[in-house]
C-alpha cells in the first residue's frame, strides 16, 4: 500500500473512532460547481446571510488553496446529529415539531473537537502535516469536490 492510501486509512480508522460516519478525501482543485455558487449569490438565495456573500468567502469557496497555501487534499467529515428517542415521535395534533439537530448541544462544537483530535494524531504521522479546519462557518463548497 502507498504511502498516502496507508495515511488516508489510518485518519479514516481514527476519524470513525472519534465518531465521524463519513469521510472523503478529495485532491484540492478549484471547485467545478463554482459558478453555480456566484450565480446563486448574485440572484441573492443567500438572503440575509451576507456572510456568504462576503467577496472575500465567495472567492475562498471556489479554491481550497485560497484558505490553505499549498492544500493537495480537502478531507470531508460528516457526524450524524443524536439519533431521536421513542418520545420525539410522539406530538400532539396541532403542535410544531423541532428538529433534532436544534434539541442538542451546538453540533459545531462537537465537530470542532473532534477535529482537533483527529488533526493531532494525523499530524504526527504525515511528512509535511499542514492543515486547515472548517467547521459549517468557514467558506467551503466541499459537496463539489470529488
């Protein structure tokens, strides 16, 4: 095995024992579905987030190497939120239902830590560790790398 799948399974085995669910690991190009992303900032979907249309995040989530100098590869995690328990489907008629995502401790939080970790113990087995960790507030498009 080369070297660099040897590293990949070795951050996806600690990536699922941290929690993670799913893991890609994508060369780091500039992003092909980027003008989709202006083109829907320009029509103005991203609403009163003007965050997303900051010149400065939309040119960063078209090229991974505008947030990391030198970035080769983008790793994408995913963590599954708390799973529901028996009583969350029980709703009385005519009452709202909150998302589970929203019932829990900020999820970011949880990512971000478990990140840290799995930066730690990969960066002490990569030969030039460099990295960059984005957390649902940073600018990223990571569903277009492939």
């Amino acid at each position: 095995m080369s070297a660099l799948l040897d590293l990949k399974e070795k951050i996806r085995t600690e990536a699922l024992r941290l929690g993670f669910n799913h893991m890609g690991v994508a060369p780091a190009v500039p992003v092909p579905d980027y003008q989709h992303y202006q083109t829907w900032i320009e029509q103005g979907y991203h609403g009163t987030m003007g965050y997303l249309a900051r010149e400065d995040a939309v040119q960063k989530r078209g090229n991974p190497e505008l947030i990391l100098k030198n970035c080769q590869r983008v790793i994408s995690l995913a963590m599954p939120y708390r799973p529901p328990s028996k009583d969350d489907h029980q709703f009385p008629s005519g009452t709202g239902r909150i998302s589970v995502y929203a019932r829990t401790d900020d999820y970011h939080d949880q990512i971000w830590e478990n990140s840290i970790s799995l930066n730690s113990s990969f960066k002490q087995t990569a030969t030039s560790p460099c990295s960059s960790r984005l957390c649902g507030h940073r600018p990223n498009l990571e569903r277009s790398l492939q």
